[in-house]
C-alpha cells in the first residue's frame, strides 16, 4: 500500500456551506475505478484549502502517482465547481525515507 498526497486550494469561488471534506470524499470515491486501487482516503482542513491521503495499493510508487493522477483528473471539475483546484506547484517537505508518503 502506498500512501500519496495531494493538495487543493481555493480558487476563490464560494464553496458550499458546512464541511467540504464529506463532499470532496464522496467525489473521489464516485470517480474511483476498481483497478486504481483505491483503499482509503483521508481528508484534513489546512489554511490553504485541503490535504488529501489517498492510500492507493500498488506495487510501486510510480504506479500509485500514475493512479493518483488519473483519479483526481477526473475530479478536477467537478472540484472546480466548489472552489477548488489542485496544486502542483506548492512544495512539500520530503516523507522520511521509508515512510511511503508520496507528493502528487
């Protein structure tokens, strides 16, 4: 099982009422494809937007970021709708060697 981590900002729209996270879970979880492997995911509030752990099960962490990818991809627009885009360029502190926590 790899562990990967993606990011979400607001992109200045108004997000709906209440807690988002419910919201985003199920929106990923409705794109999800048996094949990516997705096991479980987390979501947490930060000042930025939200950060997500999707734990993917792979072999590899190549193919658990190629899961990744394809997965939020196709979330993207629906989350465009709440206010949310996803950031790939705010750096990340590394993941401790050994840890399997992977940047998207």
């Amino acid at each position: 099982m790899r562990v990967v981590l993606a990011r979400l900002n607001g992109s200045g729209a108004d997000p709906p009422a209440g807690p988002i996270g419910p919201l985003v879970e199920d929106l990923i979880w409705a794109h999800a494809r048996p094949f990516e492997g997705l096991e479980h995911l987390t979501i947490r509030s930060v000042a930025e937007g939200l950060e997500i752990y999707l734990f993917v099960r792979s072999d590899s962490e190549s193919a658990a970021l190629d899961r990744a990818r394809a997965l939020l991809g196709r979330v993207r627009g629906p989350l465009s709708q709440y206010g949310f885009a996803l950031d790939h360029h705010r750096s990340l502190p590394e993941a401790p060697p050994g840890r399997g926590l992977w940047r998207f």
